[in-house]
C-alpha cells in the first residue's frame, strides 16, 4: 500500500474547485453583512443611545457566549418551528445568518475601541468648525477608526471563511461537504481532508498577503 | 461683535466660570492671562460650545441666545461664527495640510472641492506651507502643524479665533514661527481671542489684555497700563511670578 495516493488528490482538486465558489459567496456575503451591522452595533455603543445600547450589550454577549455550531442550529432547525415564514429556510441562508450574526458581535466590539481610539481632540476641531456628528463619524473617526480596526476584521475574515466549512451540518454542499460526499466513497480520510486543508490554508495565505499589502497603503498618511 | 454676559459654567459643585461678562469688537485683539486653572480654556471652550455652559447670554452676529437654551442649530451657528486654534493643534491624521484647511469649506460651507481646495492653497501661501500642500499631519514639525491648525481657523472666516495657548506644546525653535504667523493676523486685524502665556505677544498685539482669575476677570486694560501697574493685588502677585526678570513692574506704594 502506497502512503499517499497523490493522484486521488489531485483528481479531487477540480471537484473541489467547483465548490469553492459558494465557500467564498458565504464568507463575502457574511463579511458584508457583518460589517454593517457591526458598524450600526459599535456606533450605538460608542454614542451609549438609551434603550439599544442594552439591547447592543445583550446581543453581543449572546453571539459571543455561545458555540458559533449552536447557533447555525438554533437559525436552520429552531427558528423555522419558531418563525411560521421561516420554513423555506435553507442551509446557505442559515449560514450566512448565522456567521453575520456570530462576527458581528466580535466585529462590533473592535470598531468600537477603534473609534473611541481617535485622539479625542480631533473630535473637538471637527465640531469646532461646525460639522455635525454625523458628519463627523462619516469623514474624521470612521476613516481613521478604519485603519486601526483593519487588520482585526481581516482576522475575524480569514476566521469566518474557515467557519463556513460547519455549513456542511446543515447539508450545504460546500468545500468541507464535497470533501465529505467524496470521502464516502473512497475512504482514502486522510488524502481528502488534507486535501481540503491545503485549499483552506491557500486562501487564508492569499488573504493574509493582500491584508499586508492593505495595511501598507491605510498606514501612509501616518509615515514621518 | 462678540458677547457675553453672566457666562457661568460648573464641574461638580464648583463654578469653574463664576460670571464672565466680555465684550469684543470686530478687529479686537485681546488676550488672556491668568494662573493654572482658573478657567481660561473653560472660557473659550464655551464661546465655541465644546463645553456647554451652565448660565449666561452669548451674542455673535446677530445669534443672541441663553447659552442653556441654545439649540442644536444655534450651537452649530456659534460654532460656525468661531473658530479654534488647540494646544496641541488637533489636525486631522487621515487628511493632508490643504484638506485639513478645506475641510470645513466642503463640509461645513458646502463649497465645491476645486473652489475650497483653491482657497486652501491661498491660505496655505498666506501661511508659508504652500510646499506642504499635500504633507500629513505626522511628517509636519509641531510649528508646521500649528500653522495649519491656524489656517484651518482662517478658512472659517469666523467672527473670531480663539487661541488656547497655540505655542505652549511646541518645542521652543517653533515658537517663533507661529507667534509670527499670529501677529501677520492681528496686522490685518483679524479678530482674535487668545489665551497665552507669551508675555511679550500680549505687550507688543494685544488691544486690551484681560486677567483671569478663580472663574472670573479680575483686571483689565491696554497691555502697557495693565503691565506697568496693575491696580488688583492678586494681578500683580501674577505679574511679578511671570515677569520678575523680564519688566519691571511699578508697585503702587
Ligand atoms: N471636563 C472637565 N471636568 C472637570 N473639571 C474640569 C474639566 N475641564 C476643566 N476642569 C477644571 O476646571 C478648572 C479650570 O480649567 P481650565 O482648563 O479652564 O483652566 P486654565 O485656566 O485653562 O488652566 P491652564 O493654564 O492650566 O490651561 C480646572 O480646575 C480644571 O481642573
Ligand atoms: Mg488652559
């Protein structure tokens, strides 16, 4: 018996590479979606509105307390029996919901240190000249907020792509599914799932390259 | 013409601002001196609604409000009619000189970007930066920096600038360059408020020199009365602590 079977490994590269397309649309989207939020969440923190700064708290606390699997199960198998509408949920959409929800609570709690981060006295020459505070936020905190919060939300990014391989628990036939479906047939464990872990460990490479490269660029109007 | 009357403002129980009334004329050039904590910057810092007072009327222009009713649209009319020069100059990291000065063109006066950018570049050559147009904040010297703290104030084309104490952060070699800058400014007669602890400035620009003390004004005058005799004890005990070895001060027998 050969140690590995390269060529079982190779041949599943193709296969694989079908699917990687929705592992990536899952991440995007959740990423996108989690931004907003986050930002909405770290903006009522930060401002302490009444009423949904609590409410802010309790989500948060939630979302980070609990297994991100728990909640994929909680959206796909508990809300729809909660939720009359929901019954059509399916697992892509379970998914995404699940992992915007789960990063956002993280996501918003870095946003939040980021922009309270600003040097407060900017805050003052901005209003000081007569912008609003929306105005502010828009074109003094957030951008600055953006450059010290960049490099974590890209972490939680790579996290969260890596976190879509649980969406195959809820019978979505993404990365890890596929790898699942396959290995049912061959057994060869050890050759897919490696396999697998090349594919996830080369995007989060790629990931990683491009953060660098963005940092450099976010970081030049710091330079002496 | 700027003022107020009956400004008082408190932290926790004590009246930081205990009555300040104060009058300034279009092209008035006044400065503030006065010990450590007796509320100078609490002064400008309410002209400018950064603090909000606890009592008092404040007229600009023809804004004229109770200082505890203004509402959000009377405090961005104050805030517009004035402008601010910090400490410790309070650029804008993300944005270069010219935006720093346009900003409040495009932001707050909603002019186009290509005609507020061009009156930056006025400025930025009224200030002597125009080579630093497209320099951040962070590869600027401190004297460097202030003056485009300064210009963003110009660009206001408020009713006032309020200075708190625009060369006490700078390393003495910058000093020059901003008092300079300052007194290119009082030259054509703009308006100024300024809290400082430059002596000479006040003696050689000032119109009327004011002393503050525990939250109020205890004395003031044309900067040579005031400095060459002092009517209050406690103005000229400051006096003598700042001054000792640079005038000598007439103590009335
Ligand atoms: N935000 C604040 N909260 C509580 N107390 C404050 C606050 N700002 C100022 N104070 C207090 O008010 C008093 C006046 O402060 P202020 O900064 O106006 O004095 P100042 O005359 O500008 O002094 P300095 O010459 O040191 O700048 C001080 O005792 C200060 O501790
Ligand atoms: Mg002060």
């Amino acid at each position: 018996m050969q140690v590995l079977d390269v060529d079982y490994m190779l041949g599943l590269v193709p296969i694989l590479l079908r699917y990687l397309p929705l592992t990536l649309q899952m991440a995007a989207v959740g990423m996108a979606l989690a931004l907003v939020l986050a930002c909405g969440l770290a903006v009522i923190r930060v401002l302490r509105i009444p009423g949904l700064n609590a409410a802010t708290l309790l989500f948060i606390s939630f979302f980070r307390g609990t297994p991100l699997l728990v909640q994929l199960f909680l959206f796909y198998y508990g809300l729809p029996q909660l939720l009359a509408f929901l019954t059509q949920i399916n697992g892509i959409t379970a998914t995404i919901m699940g992992l915007t929800l789960h990063f956002s609570a993280y996501m918003a709690e870095s946003i939040r240190a980021a922009i309270v981060g600003v040097d407060r006295s900017q805050t003052e020459a901005a209003l000081s000249i007569g912008m609003t505070n929306g105005q502010l936020m828009l074109r003094i905190v957030l951008p600055q907020a953006t450059r010290v919060a960049v490099p974590t939300l890209m972490n939680y990014f790579i996290d969260m792509i890596k976190a879509t391989s649980l969406a195959f628990t809820l019978g979505v036939t993404e990365l890890m599914g596929a790898t699942q479906k396959e290995v049912a047939g061959s057994f060869l464990y050890f050759e897919a799932f490696i396999t697998v872990a090349i594919f996830y460990w080369v995007i989060v490479e790629l990931l990683a390259w491009f953060q660098r490269r963005l940092e450099i660029r976010l970081n030049e109007a710091y330079r002496r | 013409m700027i003022k107020v009357t009956g400004l008082v403002k408190r932290f926790g129980g004590t009246a930081v601002l205990d009555g300040i009334d104060l009058a300034i004329e279009q092209g008035e050039i006044i400065v503030v001196i006065g010990p450590s904590g007796t509320g100078k910057s609490t002064l400008l810092r309410c002209l400018n609604f950064l603090e909000r007072p606890d009592a008092g009327r404040l007229t600009i222009g023809d804004l004229d409000v109770d200082v505890t009713r203004a509402s959000r649209a009377d405090i961005l009319t104050a805030r517009r009619r004035t402008a601010f020069v910090f400490q410790n100059y309070a650029l804008f990291a993300n944005k270069t000189a010219l935006e720093n000065i346009a900003e409040g063109l495009i932001v707050v006066n909603r002019w186009p970007k290509e005609k507020a950018h061009a009156r930056a570049r006025e400025i930025l050559e009224r200030i002597g930066l125009a080579d630093k147009a497209d320099a951040y904040p962070a590869s600027l010297s401190g004297g460097q920096q202030q003056r485009v703290g300064i210009g963003r104030a110009m660009a206001a084309q408020a009713e006032v600038i309020l200075f708190d104490e625009p060369t006490s952060s700078l390393d003495p070699e910058w000093v020059e360059e901003v008092l300079n800058l300052m007194k290119q400014l009082a030259r054509e007669r703009q308006t100024m408020l300024v809290v400082t602890h430059e002596m000479s400035f006040a003696r050689d620009v000032a119109d009327r020199v004011i002393f503050m003390e525990g939250g109020r004004i205890v004395e003031q005058g044309p900067p040579d009365q005031l400095f060459s005799s002092p009517q209050d004890p406690r103005t000229r005990d400051f006096l003598h602590k700042v001054l000792a070895t640079q005038v000598t001060i007439d103590t009335p027998t």
